[in-house]
C-alpha cells in the first residue's frame, strides 16, 4: 500500500527499496528474440547483477524472453523484458533469468 506520494507506507522519503548496487554503464549488446525472430543492437544505460535498462533500436514488449549478448565481454544470458519506459518507448528494464555478472563488472558493495 502506498501514501499520498507513492511512497511505501512506513518508508521515509530518500529510502531505498532496492537491495543491489545499480551502475550506470554504457555497453554495447545485441539482443535476440527466443520464442519469436528477433535480432536487433542497443547498450546499457543502467546495470546491475540482475538485470538492466537498456535502450534498443527495435520495440520489445513485456513479457519477452531474450538473450542477451555483450559484446565486449562475449557473454550471452537470457532474460525477460520488464519493464518499458513509457516516455521513452525504446528502453526497456530487463530482468535476467539467472542473476549474473556477464558484464565483467566489478560491482560496489
């Protein structure tokens, strides 16, 4: 349940509901549709163990499953998409399957 300005009951303004360390981080990707033909490049803007927020130049929609490849590193994982900016309909936050660093990032405690 939330108050009047969409904070949390009981949470402070300033207080964070997220547990993990997100680093704003542009890396070039390729993304890949899994059940449906999809192929298209982007980059990360923000990142994290869990996922990202991405920008591509084709439209996803939530609900897809894609794999993720980083180019710089070669790794590939999938994930699903999340989330889509609704003022910005070309980013979108994915969430990958499983929790890793395919980035090669060292990420801040």
């Amino acid at each position: 349940m939330t108050d009047v300005e969409g904070f949390p009951q009981g949470r402070k303004l300033g207080e964070s509901r997220r547990r993990r360390t997100r680093v704003c981080l542009k890396v070039l990707i390729e993304a890949q549709g899994i059940a449906e033909p999809l192929t298209c490049q982007g980059e990360t803007i923000v990142v994290n163990r869990h996922g990202a927020l991405i920008s591509t130049a084709v439209s996803l929609r939530v609900g897809m499953r894609i794999e993720i490849h980083v180019i710089p590193t070669d790794k590939h994982a999938p994930a699903d998409v999340v989330y889509v900016d609704p003022d910005q309909p070309l980013v979108y936050g994915i969430g990958l399957v499983k929790p890793e660093n395919i980035l090669g990032v060292i990420f801040p405690t």
